[in-house]
C-alpha cells in the first residue's frame, strides 16, 4: 500500500494537467507578420470576416475614398493586408510620391546615424554642415540643434516658402522657443551625408530601405531643394510595418527602440501633438502647420488616441495604431483643397474606417 499511494498521486497529478490543458480556452496570440524582403510579391492577408469586423462598412468607405480622388488604400492588421484598393487608374506597381509623409523617413535615418555613432541630435547642426546654412547671426544659428529640426522648432521664418537656400533660412526667435511647420528639416540630410560621409540615397538604402525590401523607391530632387521620395503603396506601407514594432523588421532591429519611441512621443513643449517629424494623435492640444494657434483636444477625434501619423501634403497619410496592431495606408491628390499636411479629410475617413471595427 505505501509503494501504490505515490503512483496514485502521480497519476492524479498527470490527469490534473492533461484535464486543465484541454480545458484551457485562452485564445492564442497571432504573431506579427512580415513580409519578405527580397522584393517578391508574396505578402499574407486576412479577410474583414477573419477579423469579425463590419463587411457592411466597407464598400462606404471604398466609395468616399475614389469620390475624394485617392489613388491607393491598405489597412494592415498584425503586418496582414485586410484591404488593397486601387482608384481612378492607380495599381500596385505605380509608384507616388510621399511628399511630407517622408519626412518620417529623415528621422528614422537620422537615428540610425545616431546609433551608429556618427552623429548626436543634441549638437548643433553646424557642426556637421559648418556655419552660414541660415541667414541668421552666427550666435543664433549656433543654437540650432539636429534635434530642434526634428522637433521643428528651430526658430527660422516658416513663412518664406520651401526654398532651403541660406537666405530663405530667417530668424525669428531663439531655437527651442516656437514651433513651426518648416521644411529646414531636409537639412537632417545633409548632416548625414556630412556625417556619415556617404551621399544620403546610399545611405538611406543600404540602412532602411533594402532592409525593409522597400525595393524600387527613391528620392527626386526639386527645384527648391528638397528631396521627395517616390514609391509604390505597399513600399509606404512595409515603412509603416516598422513602425508599428518600434523600429523592428521580422527581428532585427532597424532603428533601436528608445530613439523610436522618442520619435513617436511629444518631443518640446509647444506642440504636444508632434514628434520627430511625426503627428501624435490623442493628445490635449496641438498646433497646425503655418498658425502660431494651439487648438485643444486630439488631432483627429474619430481616431484612436494612441495614433501616430506620417502625413504629407495633398493627403499622403500613413497611420500607425499599437492598440489595434494596424497600419493605414493612403495615397493620392488632394482629397479637396490642396494641403501642406492634414485636412478635414482625416477626421472623416477615420469615422468610416472605424465603423469596420466597432
């Protein structure tokens, strides 16, 4: 009887676990997909009733999106295509431009320099480029950090036009102390080029976009003298991919992870509602480009608050949300007027892209 007794406990023990594993209903987590980086087509979907949201809401949503002359429309759930559409004689392989979306792409290459080593964003610009890129005194400019162009806040002039050009760079008031939608940001660029000492189109494709098989993308130049990058949809939507995990590509970190999330959260005192050249959804005040005016409550209310955003002129929109593991694409003209970045169209087409969900 005493050699049975252990043998009987064991084997209530073993039936103990083999009953609570069968009853375990705990619904398992999908893990986050990638598509490959080797320039194939291959990309994973998963279908409106997979996710049981609203297949109703869909074609509304299809309809308001050619109605306001999109191109191009995706919506990834954990990495996964949901929805691809193509408008008014767009397709897959067309590629369009980013306009000030990619300033989102400045700033993750910026921080990959700065991981790398060869740059900090704490020093100040002309230390990499050298004196005389503004038209500033040489005691103001020296005041303007790599970081004060990320935050856009570096205290030049926003109301003298896209051109880069020294004499256009004007000072209004210490860097630090107003913020401003400006297009002196594309001067990151050159501080990389400068840093790093490779042409920045070499080194944004051999750090980012080969990475994220980003394959066919590139960088035009205007006439201004600014950069503006060029891609299909599913190229913008692998950088959003990205940015969902934080700086991660199917395990490997591309960008690391505290500079991302600095990036992607208030990043100066003025606008709460701006980062590293990204917009921030959900936060208690804003301010908008070309107005000195802080508006209250979130950028775009039907959104969700965690939102971050990529957001170009004529409506180029990238969205990320952590909390739905969901990236938005869109790309095209000018959902009504002509935009430097956000419009009424946003609020509006998170109203009819959150009734899938709700």
């Amino acid at each position: 009887m005493k050699k049975f007794f252990p043998l009987f406990v064991m084997f209530l023990f073993i039936s103990s676990c083999s009953s609570d594993h069968l009853l375990d209903t705990t619904p398992e987590v999908e893990s986050m997909y990638f598509p490959p980086s080797d320039g194939s087509t291959t990309w994973e979907t998963k279908s409106i009733s997979d996710l049981n949201w609203n297949q109703t809401a869909a074609q509304p949503l299809l309809d308001y999106l050619e109605l306001k002359h999109s191109k191009s429309f995706i919506i990834l759930v954990n990495g996964k295509i949901v929805m691809e559409n193509y408008f008014n004689g767009h397709d897959a392989s067309q590629p369009w431009y980013w306009a000030s979306a990619g300033k989102t792409l400045t700033s993750t290459v910026t921080g990959i320099a700065e991981q790398e080593g060869y740059l900090n964003i704490n020093n100040k610009v002309s230390d990499y480029i050298g004196t005389g890129w503004t038209s500033a005194p040489l005691a103001k400019e020296n005041l303007i950090t790599c970081k004060n162009l990320l935050s856009m806040n570096s205290g030049l002039n926003d109301a003298l036009g896209d051109d880069v050009a020294p004499a256009n760079l004007q000072y209004v008031a210490d860097a630090g102390t107003r913020w401003a939608y400006h297009n002196v940001y594309v001067k990151l660029q050159d501080v990389v080029s400068q840093a790093t000492g490779q042409t920045w189109t070499n080194y944004f494709n051999t750090k980012l976009r080969d990475k994220l098989g980003m394959t066919g993308g590139s960088w035009v130049n205007t006439s201004d003298g600014l950069r503006t990058y060029w891609s299909t949809t599913r190229n913008m939507a692998r950088f959003g991919l990205m940015a969902l995990n934080k700086g991660k590509w199917n395990g490997n970190q591309v960008i690391n992870e505290t500079y991302f999330n600095a990036a992607t959260n208030t990043s100066q005192t003025i606008n709460q509602g701006y980062g590293y050249l990204w917009w921030l959804n959900g936060k208690a005040t804003y301010h908008l480009p070309q107005s000195q005016l802080q508006f209250n409550g979130s950028i775009i209310p039907s959104a969700p608050n965690d939102m971050f955003m990529a957001l170009g002129k004529n409506d180029q929109k990238i969205y990320v949300i952590p909390s739905k593991k969901m990236v938005v694409i869109r790309m095209g003209d000018a959902a009504d007027n002509v935009n430097l970045a956000l419009s009424d169209f946003d609020e509006i087409l998170w109203q009819k892209i959150s009734a899938l969900y709700q």
